[in-house]
C-alpha cells in the first residue's frame, strides 16, 4: 500500500516541473526533500507503532491535541486526498488522450473521467480484501515500469547534461521545487489510513513506511537520471518520460512509456479511493462530522456513503479544477496535517500516560519539534499562495465541525 502510494504522478511529472526551477539542481532538490522527508518518516514510524485502528494522521492527532486541531488534521488530509484524485484524474485523460485526442476536451473528457470514477469506485465498495489484490497488481505493473524505463534508457544517459552549470536558485524556487517532490513522496501515511484493516499495523505500518521512502527515493533518483541524461530540455514537455522513450525508441517508444503511465496513475487513484473515504470514517466515529458519513453497508461491510461522497467530490473536482492547482493546493493541506501530527508526538513525549510505541524514536520530542520547523518553513517559501484557499476549506470544515457537536448524539453502532 505504501509503495503504490508513491510511485505515482509525482515520478511522471517531477522531472520537469523540478528542472525548470532548479536546472542542473535538481538532483539536489531530490536529495534535500528525501533529507527533509527523513525525521518525518520516523515520526510518522514512531506514531504508526502507537496505533491498531483506522484514521492514520488523524488519529495521531487526537491522541495528543485538542479537538479542534486533531479534527483539522483529518478534514485537511480528506481534502487533500480529493484534490490529488482530481489531479491524477486530470493527468489520465491527458496521458489516454494520447492514444484518443478526442478525450481531451469537452464532453468525452467528462465521460471518461466519470467511467474511471465509477469503475474504482465500484472496486473500493467491495471491500479492503478486492481492492487489495487490484492494487497489488497495479503496484506489480508500476514497478515493472519504473525498472524497465530505467534499465532501458540507463544506457543512453550523456554525462555532460547532468552538469550544473547555473548557480543555486534562491531559497523561494528551491522550496517551491521541494514541494513537488514532496507531493511525489506525500503518500507515505495512506498506509496508515487502513491500518485499523491490516493484520499486524503495528509492527507492519513502521516497516512499510521506511522502507517503502527508501525504495521510492531510489525508483525517483533513476526516472530523474534517464530524463536529465537523454532529453535536450527535460522542462519542454509535461510528459517527459514519454518523450524520453520517443526519443530513444520512436513512436513505439512513446507509446510504452504512456501506457506504463497509465497504470501508474490508476493505481495511485486507486490506493487514494480506498484510503480516503476511511479518513470521513474516522472523524464520524469521533462525532466531529454527522454518524451517516460513517454507515457500513450491511453486504460488503464498508462505510459506502463515505465512499461515494468521497469519490463524486473527487472526481468531481477533476472535471472542474486546474491540475497545477490542485496539486500544489493538496501539498499544502497535506503538509499542514503533517505538521500538526509532529507536534502531537512533541506532547505526548512528555505523557507518561500516552500510547505506547513498538517503534521507539530516540530523542522523539526534540526530533519531532524541528520537523514540525522543518515544514512550516517550507510551507512559508512554498506555498504561500494556496495557504488563503486552504484556509477556506478549513474554515468550511469548522463549521461542518461545529453543527455536529451541537448535534444529539445517538447510541453506539458497529464499525467496519
């Protein structure tokens, strides 16, 4: 599941995106953000090892802020999700439009998206078991991909491209590069989400999570080696491991490397269609959004409404928003959640009554507080133009939140 999460849109997009604002940096860029996501992953490690049931950040959040806050956590970290559904979405028809140009605009494009939704919709309904052994074939597809497009064009990188030959850029375009490569690594936690479904979440959420960054930095560091090596101008295209397989294979080349592409994107989709809808579970089970939300259909035993809803907004999005913003709307949600959970660790290390890890972080306070630095700055250099709109949604949340405290609260029901 953590790996699947990773190996998605941001491999496909990163390359170009990154070197048109660091240039020959770019590999500086990946490493900072892998530097960057290490003190994260072991907080994330130590946090997922504390915990057996469903909500990943969000119950992280509760176990040590307040209501509000930890409710924050898990209302940014669903919207988030949505938005990456929207972009990956958006980024599919543009990939499938390459073998159908038709599919790109209007109507058939709107078709298309709406036949994806329901397709993966209808396998997360069926339950974590079926949407499992999809993914895991959509995980055994995207790593085939990631090997094969390496190994295959390893052979024609040129050493004299990967010189640097322009100075540093600035701290704001660095930061900004940062925050793509962050939204490549950010679904580390979707592990985490479902961990209240797994066998063993505490020994096995750590190990993934570890694991999973270090496999992704290596699969990363070899798409951006073959883009950088082949290509003239690796920020020309916003396809460019297509265009690197065109250039060195022709046409056929390209072709592959979309329909790989593919395969990438729909199993990303698929691992965020069936985690999100279990973030709305969380929070209705804690009361902070109406019970409904949380209904467990009585077959298939999975919270169908939430499922649904969460898959209309997130496709729904996709028809109507802009790729561009919603990924870096969706990195600047997801990064805030982050921060929020560190300062959670940050307080329960000094609760002798907190949960017990089976991962234990030395120096985890410390370490926990300068992550959560870490990113704020990051956040101030990078994203300062998606923090007003986010703020938006957080504010509609609030109120959602609000409506259902004042609510009555009914008796217990059964989960999942």
């Amino acid at each position: 599941m953590v790996l699947n999460a990773m190996i998605g849109a941001g491999m496909l997009a990163a390359p170009a995106k990154v070197y048109a604002l660091a240039g020959g940096w770019s590999f500086v860029v990946l490493a900072a953000a892998a530097l960057a996501l290490t003190p994260l992953i072991l907080c994330f490690a130590d946090l997922s090892s504390r915990f057996s049931g469903t909500g990943g950040p969000y119950l992280y959040a509760r176990a040590g802020l307040p209501a509000l806050p930890a409710f924050a956590v898990g209302w940014l970290m669903w919207f988030s999700q949505a938005m990456s559904v929207a972009t990956l979405s958006s980024l599919f028809v543009t990939y499938l439009a390459g073998f159908v140009p038709a599919l790109e605009t209007g109507l058939p494009r709107y078709l298309t998206i709406a036949a994806l939704g329901v397709a993966l919709t209808g396998i997360v309904l069926l339950g974590i078991r079926q949407s499992a052994r999809a993914s895991n074939v959509l995980i055994v597809l995207k790593v085939g991909f990631v090997i094969a497009f390496a190994a295959a064009g390893i052979w024609f990188v040129q050493g004299q491209r990967l010189a640097i030959d322009q100075p540093l850029p600035t701290a704001i375009p660095f930061a900004q590069a940062m925050l793509i490569y962050l939204f490549a690594y950010s679904g580390f936690e979707r592990g985490s989400v479902v961990a209240g479904e797994a066998q063993d979440p505490q020994r096995d959420v750590p190990a993934a999570l570890i694991g999973g960054v270090l496999a992704v930095t290596f699969a990363y560091a070899a798409v951006l080696l073959v883009c950088m090596g082949v290509l003239d101008q690796p920020a020309a295209n916003d396809r460019p491991l297509a265009e690197a397989g065109r250039q060195l294979f022709g046409p056929a080349g390209a072709v592959a490397v979309s329909a790989g592409a593919l395969a990438v994107i729909v199993g990303t989709i698929l691992v965020i269609t069936i985690s999100m809808p279990r973030m709305l579970l969380a929070l209705s089970e804690q009361e902070q959004l109406p019970r409904w939300l949380g209904a467990v259909h009585p077959r298939w035993r999975t919270p169908h409404v939430a499922i649904v809803i969460s898959s209309v907004l997130g496709f729904g999005f996709a028809m109507m928003s802009d790729l561009l913003t919603a990924l870096t709307i969706a990195t600047a949600a997801r990064l805030t959640g982050y921060v929020l959970c560190c300062i959670s660790l940050w307080r329960m290390s000094g609760r002798p009554d907190a949960p017990q890890p089976r991962f234990s972080l030395p120096f985890r306070g410390p370490i926990a507080l300068f992550t959560a630095v870490l990113f704020t700055g990051v956040l101030a250099l990078g994203a300062t133009k998606e923090l007003p709109p986010l703020a938006a949604v957080l504010a509609v949340g609030l109120v959602l939140w609000a409506v259902s405290r004042r609510a009555p609260s009914p008796g217990p029901r059964s989960n999942p």
